[in-house]
C-alpha cells in the first residue's frame, strides 16, 4: 500500500531518476519507460483488489476518488508527478494507472545541447526569441519534451520581470522568485468549484504579467482568450499545444479559437498570423531515442510559415537558414542582436 511519505511497491520504480513514466495496465502487468524503451517490470500487485486500494490511497492523497460513477481521474501527487486513473467500468484490464514522474533536475538548453537536441545556433536563436519578447508556440506530441524546453527558455526570462504562468497540472520548474504559478481545480463531488485554464488566464490578465506561460493549450477557450490577450496588447507570450507540425499546429490552433468565438475559420487564421510569431516543433525520436527540435519557423504577417532551422534526422545535422527580412526588422525593433 501506497504510505504517506513514499510510494510502497512503486517506491523502487519512483527512485530510479532514469525512469521517466510507469503504466500499470494490470495487477500483474506494469512497465516502465527508461532511456525511450519499454520494460515490463518484475513488480506485481497480489490482486486486483491491492491495485485498486493503492489507487484509493493514492487518490486520497490529493483529494480525490475514482468508482465506476467517476471512472477517471487525474492530478498531481505530492511530489509533483502526474497520476492518471481508470475505473474497471473502462477497461477489462480492470483498474489501470499511470504516473509521469517529476523531474527533479532542471534541464537547460545547453543540457538539450549535450543530449542532441538542439545545437549551440539554435540555442542562441531561441534566447534572442526570448530577448525581444517574441509570442511564440511549442509544438510537439506526447512526451516530446516540449515543457522541458519550455522551462529551459525561461530561465533567460529576465529576474525583473514579471511572469505569470497557469497550467493544469504543475510542471513548470521556473529557477526564480518573480513568478506567480496557477493551477486549475476540479469540481468537487456536488459538481462546484471548477477553476479552468480559461478562468486562470482570464484572471492572470487583471494583474498587470510582463510574461504569460500556458502549460498547455487544449480547449477552444484557452485558445481564444490566449490570442485575445496577444491582441490586447500583451507581449513575450508562450504556451505548448499538441500537434505534429507547424502548419497543424497553426491549423489547430485556429480552429480552436474558432470554435470558441463561433467566427469563421479563415479569421482565426489571420489572427493567428498577427498574434504568434515562432513555432517550435518537438519530435520524440524513436529510433534515436531522444527529443529533438525538428524545427523552428516564423509566421509572417502575410500567412507563410519561414522555416528558419530543420532537423536534418540522416545526417544528424541542425540546418539553418537566413533570417527574413520582416524578422529582422522586428529584433532590430526590440533592440537585440542575432548573428547569424
């Protein structure tokens, strides 16, 4: 059983540093994610009715609870890793659970550079985006590394300004003290109480941010009101969204903006167009077992996605372009320098 310090049976799963998420799809089936493979573990619950009291007792920790009334649930545990739960109602596995654990080490760009995700160039363009206060996007699939480049960016965020952030879950590390981090709220069992990312950036845009972070963009609420906020006058911007590259990325993101505003497709797009200007795309390479800056692209206010890096995956190359014209206006605008 899961105590109130540790983990129980997990604990020695959780304590391996190098063991980034675990899924317990059964009783007797738990793997684990270590160095981007798969491995089925050699720890098993006795019963199912063992898994199901340490997913009560895990639950409980945080406040909340699973039955085949309310058969899934998610939050974040104590120590900062993300559970997700199922009920046995969902799946004939029974109760299943995932846990993606907290990095405790903070992760900067000159690690990603050690780890091949990105090469020294790229880096530096991605502190002058930071510099002049460009709203940008990173872009990417599941665990594709896109909130760790996130907080690695930040950390050039300057000490006096102020950062606001909300996500709905916590995983932002920011290394400094000038920052305010929200999180959302489930409704309670009455179905009161509910705190949404809308809600938070709604709020967060009453109190005067240097910077915004969204931990993630999934709903057309959050979509309309982070573009809103862009519009209205807000600067240095930025957010992670799902999407497999950048011209879904910027397709999604419309859409959903459309969705929530009920106006047309087309002008969601042009408002895209004059709100963002960087999409950072993030690809978890399977094959080289390591997350990669595919590409970093500038969205021009006449509607092109300028490709100014791409990962060249065969040869294992950063491959950069000349900055356009309209780019380097804005820097210069900003007062920074890129040497390209």
């Amino acid at each position: 059983m899961i105590g109130l310090s540790g983990y129980g049976i997990l604990q020695p799963l959780m304590d391996d540093d190098e063991i980034e998420e675990i899924y317990v799809y059964a009783p007797d089936k738990i793997w684990y994610l270590k160095e981007g493979k798969n491995v089925l573990s050699d720890i098993r619950f006795d019963s199912s009715e063992k898994l199901k009291s340490y997913i009560d007792n895990a639950l409980g920790r945080i406040g909340r609870t699973i039955n085949n009334a309310n058969p899934i649930e998610d939050g974040r545990l104590p120590d900062g890793s993300r559970i997700a739960v199922s009920a046995s109602a969902l799946s004939p596995n029974g109760y299943t659970m995932n846990i993606r654990k907290f990095r405790r080490e903070r992760i900067t760009l000159d690690k990603m550079i050690e780890f091949g995700s990105m090469d020294e160039k790229t880096k530096m363009l991605l502190i002058t985006i930071i510099n002049a206060r460009l709203n940008f996007l990173v872009s990417g699939g599941t665990a594709s590394g896109k909130t760790t480049l996130l907080n690695a960016m930040s950390q050039y965020i300057p000490e006096n300004e102020n950062v606001e952030s909300v996500e709905d879950n916590i995983e932002l590390q920011l290394n400094r003290e000038f920052w305010l981090q929200l999180e959302t709220r489930k409704a309670n069992l009455e179905g009161e109480g509910e705190i949404t990312m809308a809600d938070l950036l709604v709020h967060i845009l009453r109190r005067s941010p240097e910077r915004i972070i969204v931990g993630e963009i999934r709903t057309p609420q959050v979509a309309d009101t982070f573009m809103n906020a862009i519009q209205t006058g807000h600067d240095g911007v930025c957010a992670t969204i799902h999407a497999n590259d950048p011209k879904r990325c910027r397709a999604r993101m419309s859409k959903l903006a459309s969705t929530a505003n009920n106006t047309p497709y087309n002008s969601n797009l042009d408002d895209f167009d004059h709100s963002i200007h960087i999409i950072i795309q993030m690809k978890r390479d399977e094959i080289a077992k390591k997350r990669v800056i595919t590409s970093i692209d500038f969205v021009s206010e006449n509607s092109q996605l300028i490709n100014l890096m791409e990962y060249d995956r065969r040869n294992d190359k950063f491959v950069h372009k000349p900055l356009p014209a309209e780019l380097r206006e804005l820097f210069y605008e900003r007062g920074v320098e890129y040497e390209e």
